[in-house]
C-alpha cells in the first residue's frame, strides 16, 4: 500500500499536505527528518503514516499530556493502535501498557521524556523493534527556544542505549534558524532530510488593538463570536479571573485555566472547553500546548506576551482545520513592563550555569524588544512576524489591521531631532513616558520634583499630545535611532545613529494611523463556506455528531472536524461511496458512522 492510499484509509484524505510527501517519503528511507510546519499543517501525520507503514514499534516523545491523549483518541478512533505513557496513568494502567507494548500490541506509543529512562520502559524497548523516534516539540531540546525543557537532552542517552539507532524525526511548529542547527546537533541528527514549509497560515487574520479599557473590549469581541470556540491568554492569573468573571456576568459561557487551580479543577475545566460544554477559555500560556481543538474560531491575547514564538504558537491554536479565523492582540505599554518583570524575576533553572541563565534572559530581553515592535508597527503584521522566521514577505498581505488601516506618511525630521536632543541632556535616564512629559510640557509633580520643569528640552513638543510624543519616539526605537534598556525598568537610550538625527542630510519619516481597520462584520467560522454549504445542515449534523461524543467520551472534533462536517453539508451524500468522498472520511469512520449521517441527510433532503 502506498503512502497517498494509508493517508485515505485513515485518514479519508485525498492528497498530502504542502510538505507532508516529502517528510513521509524520507522517513520511509531510513532518512533522519528535521521538520519545521507551522500548528495546523499536519506534522502529526508526518510521523503517523511512515509508523504504520513500517516494522515494529515507533515511539513518539512529547512533553504534552494532553496531545497525547488527543492524538491516541484520535488514532484510535480511525482504527490505528497507540498507547500512552505519563504520569496521568495509574500503577494499573502502566503495567498494562508495558505488556501490550511487549506483545506488539500497538504501532505507536506516546511517551514523556521524564519516562525515557525508567528502568521497566527501557528493558522493554531493549527488547523490541524500534523502528522510528518521533521528537515532538523539538525545540524544547534547545536552550536558545521559547520552551527549554532538560528532560529533551536525556533522548540521545534512550537513543543510544537501544540495540540499533532508529530513524530519528524532529518536529516542531516555531524554530529560528539558531534553533534549528541546535535541534539538529544536540540529538545528533544523521545528515538529515531538513524541511519548513512555511510559517504562513493564510485563513489567520492578524490584528492589534490599543483599547482604553480592554475588558470592555473583550466583551464586545466574544459578544461578535458568541456561538464560536475562543481563547483568551492572559499573561497573570489574577487577569484571568477578571476576565472569566466579566464574561460569565455578561451572559457568556466562558471557563478558566491557570496554575493556582487544583489540577482536578484545570482537567474539568479543560474538558468543559474541549468537550463544547463551555465556549470560552481564559487562559495564563499554562493551556493549550497539545490541544487539538479544531473548531477554535479566535484567540484573543489579553496582554501581550513575551515572544513572536509565543505568540505565533498560541495565537495558531485558532483555524487548525484550515476555516478562516482572528488573532487578536489588545496591547497596552504596562505589557511590556509586566513582561520584563516575569523575565527578569524568573524562577533560575537548576540544570544551568548563572552566564547561561543570564544569556537566557538576555535573549528573553531580545525577544520581548521584537514582540514589542510588532504590537506597536504600522507595518504589516504578517510580514513581521515571517521575516523575524527568516522567510521573505511582501510588505502587504491584505490580511491583517495594519494592511486595511488607512495611515499617512508624516515627515518628523524636526520633531526626531528634539526628541534626540531631550534623551542625550537627560542623561539617558528616563523612559518612553517621562520623555513623552518633559517633551510636551507636562505639570505633573514627578517632573517639578526633578527639577525637569526647567530643563532646556521642557515643553519642546508642547503643541503635539503626549500619545503624538510617544508614537515618534516608537518610530524612532523601530528605526533604530534610539533604544529601550533592558533593565526591569527600561529607559530609552542613544544609539549608534542618534548622531545621524543631527545630520542637515538626515530624513525621517513616519507612519501616522488616520483610521483603524474597518471591523470585520461575521464571525470567522460563518464566512468559511458563505454560500457554498446549507448552514441548516451544517447544524444538524453537529446534533449527530455530539451524539456519538457523548456516548464514546470523547470530543466532538474526534469524530469529525468542522471543516469534514462543511464538506458534508456541502456534498451532501446520499451513498456509503459518497460518503467516503468527503474530506476527512476514512474507512474505518464510514463503517462506524457512515450510516447515521446519510441517514441525517437524507431525511433533511426529503423535508
């Protein structure tokens, strides 16, 4: 059997993926694989496929619980025997495993990298075929990646106390090219077949929004959403609260997810969501690693995180079945602050040295500049965050807030020149607001109490607002005439082009917002197939759908996506045959269920 032929059988698609045939095809080869696809692309198939195609055991390492236990549903669901091994099991349940994994009971079995090297696990891999290792999340292997994990560096210790070396396959969503070198020779990757597809996910829809009272604004949000799947991050537990406290006390069905929870309080609450049982989810970045949650129509950053990596992985937790979907980022200046105080006041990592902590936060600080940027650009969104992946971007995508804004190019050559001058004779010792509030002229207390009142820069700037001020000091931060300090509280500095400013050649220019992207009028999931599918139908088999949730305890999205359940409206299909020719359908789930929706459908078509 081919490749194409497991992936319908399975699967019940047609063709590959962008990416998936060649990853498929090398692995297959005894090739080892460095892959790089964005969330939703499909790396799970990447590995799925050639395990099953192959003799013996493959083994896939992933830090996250909860996408093991989404992807063993899942595979189980189609047909497929997997297996988990986690501290979620029981004693019981354990042993089980080890004896079927001894038996070859399975084809794949899941595995946290803390259990690797427990003694019962390694004799019983000693024991068989391994035919491939798949490394999920991989990034978390590098001490330069968003998630450094110490676990990951025990894989090549498991690895090379196996009888024979597997094919070794490295997967994961978001890795610059630093990262990718370092995955490649910390689990010493043999020549590998390397691959990105891509970081593009051309259904997202990016936005950032800079309201005066965010909570007020979250409402208004979901309120457009309000029959859709949602996250919202917050970056503390006490926002999270505030915000599922505003939610639930305006009508909305909104649950919550962070550390200071009891871990049977996080696991109900996470299955509420996933299970449909609640809407909406607010969430610290604790949630959503591995959650396989298809029909999640937005994500909404209530504060804005620490990173572009961190913020690409969770934002791309919307849209997973391809359906048009919003990324939403309320930004506020106290963000950056808070950010650099959770950076800079971090728990240290035991498994490092104090200069490799402190590299690490410097690169956190690094990251945070780049973040900052993009929630403050006039540029376009998408381009921001591809380039900063290393890939080229036109500088208009027609996708996100900044491309539908209408701005108006300002010269700010005089404006620059005295900002420049207001940061060099104070002594580089203020931030972004104190500078803003000498320039403009400001009589606030904090200023007479320095002596400020009197400094030569005082009132420079006093026909433009304060929000005017700050807009070309960011200007000038992005064009890199000044700086921000990476101290807990950062004040802006010169740089090797501050002296430039002074120049009678020197031109500078700046974007100035006249108004903000028109507001999107439907709700992402609705404009998917407008026209091309009974909306009627798309409910009903939704009805059927839970049914069948309900009685096997599991989410909705296990039996069929969204996106399989559209293409089902939109076929309509009357015979088995039929059936299996929409997107999504496999024949494992035809024999299964086949016969209830052609039912459902065809008492639909006969009223």
């Amino acid at each position: 059997m081919k490749a194409v032929d497991v992936l319908k059988k399975y699967y019940g698609y047609e063709a590959f993926r962008p990416g998936q045939a060649a990853i498929v095809q090398a692995l297959l080869n005894n090739r080892d694989v460095m892959c790089v696809m964005p969330t939703g692309a499909g790396k799970s198939v990447c590995y799925q496929i050639p395990a099953l195609m192959s003799k013996g055991l493959s083994i896939v390492i992933s830090p996250l619980i909860s996408l093991m236990k989404d992807q063993v549903t899942a595979l189980n669901e189609a047909g497929i025997p997997a297996a988990y091994l986690n501290s979620s099991l029981t004693l019981e349940q354990y042993r089980k495993v080890l004896q079927n994994l001894r038996r070859y009971r399975y084809k794949l079995i899941y595995v946290a990298p803390e259990r690797l090297l427990v003694p019962a696990f390694l004799e019983c891999c000693q024991a068989l075929e391994i035919a491939l290792i798949a490394v999920d999340e991989a990034h978390c292997v590098s001490q330069w990646g968003q998630d450094f994990r110490p676990h990951y560096l025990k894989i090549v210790d498991f690895i090379a106390s196996l009888p024979k070396r597997p094919v070794i396959g490295a997967f994961t969503a978001t890795a610059t090219a630093e990262v990718k070198e370092d995955i490649i020779n910390i689990l010493r990757l043999n020549e590998p077949f390397c691959l990105t597809t891509g970081f593009d996910r051309t259904n997202l829809f990016f936005s950032v929004e800079k309201p005066q009272n965010k909570l007020k604004r979250v409402i208004q949000l979901v309120n457009k959403y309000r029959h859709q799947s949602g996250i919202i991050y917050c970056a503390t537990r006490k926002n999270v609260e505030e915000v599922t406290e505003a939610l639930n006390k305006a009508g909305f069905s909104a649950t919550k997810y962070h550390a200071g929870l009891s871990d049977r309080q996080r696991r109900k609450n996470q299955d509420d969501f996933v299970f449909d049982r609640c809407q909406v989810m607010a969430a610290t970045n604790a949630f959503g690693m591995g959650i396989d949650k298809s029909n999640v129509s937005y994500v909404i950053h209530f504060n804005m995180p620490k990173s572009i990596e961190a913020y690409y992985q969770e934002a791309g937790r919307a849209g997973r079945d391809g359906s048009p979907a919003d990324c939403i980022l309320l930004y506020s200046g106290q963000d950056v602050r808070l950010q650099q105080f959770l950076i800079l006041n971090a728990e240290p990592n035991p498994d490092l040295e104090p200069d490799q902590q402190e590299a690490i936060r410097q690169k956190d600080m690094e990251r945070l500049k780049y973040m900052t940027f993009y929630a403050t650009a006039e540029s376009c969104l998408r381009a921001m965050i591809l380039r900063y992946f290393g890939e080229q971007a036109e500088d208009y995508c027609g996708h996100c807030s900044n491309c539908l804004a209408h701005y108006q190019t300002k010269q700010i050559t005089r404006e620059a020149r005295l900002i420049v001058f207001c940061v060099k004779e104070t002594g580089q010792r203020f931030g972004e607001v104190m500078i803003a509030d000498i320039l403009k002229g400001s009589k606030n207390e904090k200023l007479k109490k320095w002596q400020l009142d009197s400094h030569p820069a005082y009132g420079l700037l006093k026909a433009y607002t304060v929000k005017n001020i700050r807009q070309m000091l960011q200007a000038l931060i992005h064009q890199g005439y000044l700086a921000k300090s990476n101290d807990e509280y950062p004040v802006v500095i010169l740089t090797d082009k501050s002296q430039s400013v002074m120049q009678e050649n020197t031109d500078i220019k700046m974007k100035m917002l006249l108004d903000q992207a028109p507001e999107r009028e439907l709700p992402a999931a609705n404009r998917t197939y407008a026209g091309e599918m009974d909306e009627t139908l798309f409910q009903k088999l939704k009805q059927v759908r839970m049914q069948f949730a309900r009685a096997e305890h599991v989410p909705a999205y296990i039996i069929f996506s969204d996106a399989t359940l559209k293409d089902m409206a939109r076929i309509k299909p009357r015979t088995p045959d039929q059936f299996l020719s929409v997107s999504g359908v496999g024949e494992v789930k035809k024999q299964k269920y086949g016969k209830a929706f052609i039912e459902a459908i065809q008492t639909y078509l006969q009223k």
